[in-house]
C-alpha cells in the first residue's frame, strides 16, 4: 500500500524530536509507521526509494524511543558502506541535540577479518573464518596471559597499559568512529580494536553490525552477552533487506568440493592416516573413494553418463536424496550407525588437528574437520527445505555437490524474539512475498514509498531492437555486436559521468575481448570480479572524480547485483547516464527450477517469486544510483526490448524510437543543473 495518512501537529512533534533535519512529509509518515511498529511490537517492512532518508528516520526514531523506554538497538547492514551512513547519521543527530543524546554511545562492529591487526598484516589469517580467528585469538590471548613475550602484541598493549585503553574508549565515545577509523587508531596505538570495541559495547545504545553478528547463533549469543541485554529489549533493524533471503539460504546452506577433499589428503600427509573401522577402512582410502564418487555424480547427472544424454552448458543438476551418503556405504557395507561413527571420528580427528595448528599460532583450520561436519548436515537435513545438487562451474577441475536451502525463514526464526524487528530497502516490492520468505507474521504493517523526488529529474528509456536472451543471442550473431554499438554510442554522446550495468562479467569479458573499450573515446575505469573492497573503492573514487578528464566525465564498466550497484551512492554529477545491459533473470539453473518449484508448492507464487521480483529489484537498485535527493538529474537506458514487461515496478519506463537523441535532449535540458 501507499500510506498517505495525516498525523496531528502533536504526534509529529514527539516524532521529529531527534530528527535533525529539516523534514519532508513522506518522512513524517515514514516515522510514524516506525513509531507504531515500536509501540506494539509489530513487524514493519518499509520499502522507500532510495535517497529518500529510510536511515535517518530509522535511527532518529529507535534512538527516542530506546531512550524513553530503556532499550537497545542493533541495526544489520549487508556492506561497509552501508554501515558507515549509520555512523554518520547518529554523528549528526549528536551534533543537532547535544545534551538529548550526550549519553548515546554507538559502535561499529565488524568480523574479526576486517577488525583483527594480526589478519590485516597476514595474508593466510585473512582467509580464516570467524570460528578459526576465533581459536587462534584464544591461543594468542593465552600467550600473553601466560605472561610470555609472545601472544598478540595488541592484546599485550591492552592488558599492560590500562592508560592507553582508557583514552581509546574516550576517544571512541567522543568520535564515534566507523570500524575502519577504529582499525586506523588501534593500529596507530598497537591496541586491539576488536577488543576494543567489545569493552564498549556493554554501554552502547546503538550498535551497528554485519547480517552474521544477528543471523548466525554463536556469534549472536557472544554479541547479545556483551551488550547485557536479552532479545526482549533489543530494537532490530534489518538495512537493505532485499538482501536478506538470498544470505539466509547461503548460510543455512552447505557444500563438498573436490578441492576440499584433496586438502583434506594434505592434512592426512602431514598428520596421519588413521584407520576409521576396526576393518582397516583408512581415512585417506575413505577421502578418495567420497573424491570420485563426486566425479561419478558429475559424470552421471551433467554430462549424461552411460545414458549419453548431453546437456550444453549444464552447470548444475539435481542429485536423490541419498546421494553421496548411499554410494559409500554400499561400498563399505555400512550401517547408518557405522557411518555416524566414521563421521564423529573424523570431526574429532579435525579438533586434534586444529588444536595442533592453533598451538603452532597458525590458522586452526581442518578440512578434516569440514569433511566431518559436512557430512553430518547432509545426512541430517529435512529434505522438504533442501535440495541436493551436483554442480560443476570450472569445467572438471573442481566439482562438488551442494546442499541447497530453499526456506530462508529457517534462518530468521531469531527476528521474532526481538522487541520489534524494521526491515527497509529502496526495493522490496513485492512486499508479500519478503514477508512471506522471512516467515514474519500476517500482521505485519506493509508500506511502499515512490520516490519523493521529481519525476522530471529523471528519464527511465528501453530500446526494442536488443535483447540479451540466450536463445536470440545463441542464433542472432550480430545481437551482440549491436548491443556493443548502442553502448559505444551512448558514452560517445554524453560528457556525463557514466555507469554501464552488464548482466554478468562474462558478458562484461566478452565485449572487452571484443574491443569495445576502443570504441569508447572516454576514460574507461572497470571493476573486475575478484577485486579487493579497497580496490574498487580506489577505482570508485577515481571515475567519480574525472580523474584526467574534467569536462570530460568518465565510465565506468560493472555488473547488476554487485556491490556498486546495491551499495555505493553517487550524488550530483558523480553519475547521470546508467546504461543497463539486458535483464537479469536468474539463469535457469537445476537450483533456481528447485527454488521456484518449492515456492509454487508453498505460496502459490513461484515465477513471481522467484524470477519476477528478484530481477526487478536489481533493475531498481541499478537505477537507484542516479537520483539521491531534489536536485539530481538521471537518465537510464535499457538495453533489452524485455524491459516493457516490468512497468509494474518501474512505472515510468518509455520505449525509445531514438535513445540517442532522447538522451541529447535530457541532457540539454538539465545543462543549467550540471554545466559541463
């Protein structure tokens, strides 16, 4: 729905008592549907364009009423950046009502990857999950308890000289640094910020975290222990949460690779083969035979086996239930309490290794230990909310079979012990179907926002003669070259800062191999796939700020559903042309057929659930970096005739019968706006 409910002059004056801004209407409104979910402790899913201040009300309006009523926040965000606009928000607030708030303490955590000193200065502990950083900080701690001179050296600082920690925490309550001010200071000081941060978190009112502090149990529990306090009196925000789902099936989800299993015979080579049956079955035998019995699942399932059915392009396949699990015991004539036993004894072999690793001060990481566990949660799903998969993205060289979650409300369980749970995002339409995947009440308040900005500002065009569906580019060759051709094109004609939005890197790879960035006469910036946070950001900075070009603009060159396109905000002339290649369908895969049969058979709702919405959302998000407030000018292009059928969620999308000129004549018109 699209509330357009009038409050009393009183109601907005209790609502805009920490809002330090000047307020819109929209705002207003936004606040009091916050203001109504805190009160009665009803779920509130709020979809508000982007730009339009969803954080701001957010934190304005929890922070009252924690203050008013003694509770505590935590507000979730999916990216750094997204994190670092809480923090901001909250300084702001500090700075507008000094006295109202000078007891606001805020922290932002991260995970112990970003936030650990020993992990940033060593490129093995960066790759260490949060349960191994976890071990070898206990091991490290140890050390320095022990009153050695070894141990963390930032630990050591911490418990040595009381003095120095007590002017981080007045600088922390002070400054309110964003974790990465945080990590910069602590490292200045050789002081641990992860330790740091969690002696002030027992006072924090508000404390902004990563989706995995709220969602993942242990990591809940140890965050809910230092703040003292229960779900019960907590206010959760969940920021972005389009994003939710998707991160909540990746969690509660769980894979086999071949490149594990072949870790795990490194680890046998350096610790021992050890029998797993008294009949001389030994581990490293055991490995093998799991090893090709995931070759003979790929070979059975991807390619066809004996049957010789070919599949072109087959990436992924659906595997019985009993798969893997099956194979093996009728190798070793196993009874389901033989191979229990196996399994206990390789997650027990994987402690000992891990406790020698942690002792050593390396990694305390077992793949051993992975092999173990993996192996218990395959046998043990329920498979009405899983699937299992063979699949195979590197062309034999690392297959692996894959236990699928299909139900993210297993995950979310946890929201409803909360005083209230706030989810927001830019786009979440259709607003249902979040409601009904995160498994939250049918008294839920539901609210969509449009944007609030003007609807001259911005131009939303498609072309009808392009299209990026397989079966037209696999039989049409010239498609491609044509697509190449409007995008050329396009950054030919405008000196705006561009951003064009491809539907994957393949599809970004293939036109570079082809030569498009030649036919581009402007500075052309890339984000590439594996591309480090620190790196993009650097690549990020530079194309906004026409590096070398400065009545020029530049390009940039990313893919849909990336983190510059749902994360990174680019304000004013930083970008006004968004070029967005195709439609960006989910690929038909056995793992998305298995995710919409399961929502047809739960909800009625299958192709709308799962293929309609999710790529409207990213279309919208894309489309959302152009108009950030009032004074914004934007157009969007969309390269795919297919665009037409989404004008359920993008209302003011118009067929283009010449997109060059129409962009010539939107830029026109704005050139007072933006002079170049």
């Amino acid at each position: 729905m699209s509330p357009t409910t009038l409050f009393t002059c009183s109601s907005i004056a209790v609502l805009m008592e920490l809002f330090p801004y000047n307020t819109r209407s929209y705002q207003k409104n936004i606040m009091h549907y916050m203001d109504e979910s805190l009160a009665t402790g009803t779920p509130l899913v709020l979809e508000s364009g982007t730009g339009s201040g969803k954080t701001v009300c957010a934190v304005s309006s929890t922070i009252s009423y924690a203050l008013k009523n003694n509770k505590k926040i935590i507000y979730t965000t999916r990216t750094n950046a997204q994190q670092k606009q809480v923090i901001t928000e909250i300084r702001t607030i500090k700075k507008r009502f000094p006295n109202e708030t000078k007891n606001v303490v805020t922290v932002g955590m991260q995970g112990r990857t970003h936030m650990c000193l020993l992990a940033k200065n060593n490129p093995e502990l960066q790759k260490g999950s949060a349960d191994e950083l976890a071990r070898l900080c206990a091991e490290e701690k140890k050390k320095v308890r022990r009153g050695r001179k070894k141990g963390c050296p930032y630990f050591r600082k911490g418990v040595e000289n009381e003095e120095a920690v007590k002017h981080a925490l007045e600088w922390m309550r002070a400054v309110l640094p964003t974790a990465e001010e945080l990590v910069k200071y602590c490292e200045e000081h050789t002081l641990c910020p992860y330790e740091i941060n969690k002696l002030l978190v027992q006072d924090a009112l508000l404390v902004v975290v990563p989706y995995i502090y709220v969602f993942d149990t242990n990591l809940r529990n140890m965050l809910l222990d230092w703040m003292g306090v229960g779900e019960e009196d907590i206010i959760l925000v969940i920021d972005e949460a389009h994003n939710l789902p998707d991160y909540l099936r990746d969690l509660l989800s769980s894979q086999l690779s071949a490149y594990m299993l072949n870790s795990c015979l490194y680890e046998i080579e350096r610790f021992g083969d050890p029998s797993l049956l008294a009949r001389g079955v030994t581990l490293s035998r055991f490995v093998k035979d799991l090893n090709n019995i995931i070759f003979e699942l790929r070979q059975r399932f991807l390619l066809g086996g004996d049957n010789k059915l070919k599949y072109v392009e087959k990436k992924d396949a659906l595997l019985p239930p009993n798969a893997v699990v099956s194979q093996i015991a009728e190798k070793y004539s196993l009874t389901t309490q033989e191979m229990e036993k196996i399994i206990s004894a390789l997650i027990a072999y994987g402690e000992q290794i891990q406790t020698a690793k942690q002792k050593q001060g390396k990694l305390p990481r077992s793949y051993i230990h992975k092999l173990g566990v993996f192996l218990s949660f395959w046998m043990n799903i329920d498979d009405e909310h899983y699937i299992k998969l063979i699949v195979d993205e590197t062309d034999g060289k690392n297959p692996r079979v894959e236990a699928y979650c299909l139900d993210p409300s297993l995950g979310a369980n946890i929201v409803h012990r909360f005083l209230t749970s706030i989810h927001m995002s830019g786009t979440l339409s259709p607003l249902d179907e979040y409601k009904d995947s995160i498994g939250l009440p049918e008294s839920t308040m539901l609210y969509s926002y449009p944007s609030p900005f003007p609807k001259e500002n911005r131009r939303i065009l498609y072309v009808k003669d392009v299209t990026t569906r397989y079966d037209e580019i696999k039989n049409y060759k010239g498609m491609i070259k044509r697509i190449q051709q409007y995008i050329a094109e396009i950054c030919n004609t405008t000196n705006r800062n561009t951003i064009v939005f491809f539907p994957s890197f393949d599809f970004m790879n293939i036109c570079i191999r082809d030569g498009l960035l030649k036919k581009i006469k402007r500075l052309t910036y890339i984000e590439e796939q594996r591309m480090s946070q620190h790196d993009l950001m650097d690549v990020i900075q530079r194309f906004k700020e026409r590096e070398g070009e400065k009545n020029n603009g530049s390009v940039l060159f990313s893919v849909m559903g990336g983190r510059i396109s749902e994360g990174m905000d680019f304000p004013a002339d930083e970008l006004e042309v968004a070029v967005i290649v195709g439609i960006p369908y989910p690929k038909p895969t056995a793992r998305q057929r298995g995710l919409q049969r399961y929502y047809q058979r739960k909800f009625g709702k299958g192709w709308e659930y799962t293929v309609n919405a999710p790529t409207a959302r990213k279309l919208l998000q894309a489309i959302g970096r152009l108009i950030r407030n009032e004074t914004d000018r934007g157009v969007a292009i969309l390269l795919d005739k297919r665009a037409a059928r989404f004008k359920r969620y993008i209302k003011d999308i118009q067929a283009a019968d010449d997109v060059i000129q129409e962009l010539q004549s939107f830029i026109l018109e704005g050139v007072q706006v933006y002079p170049p």
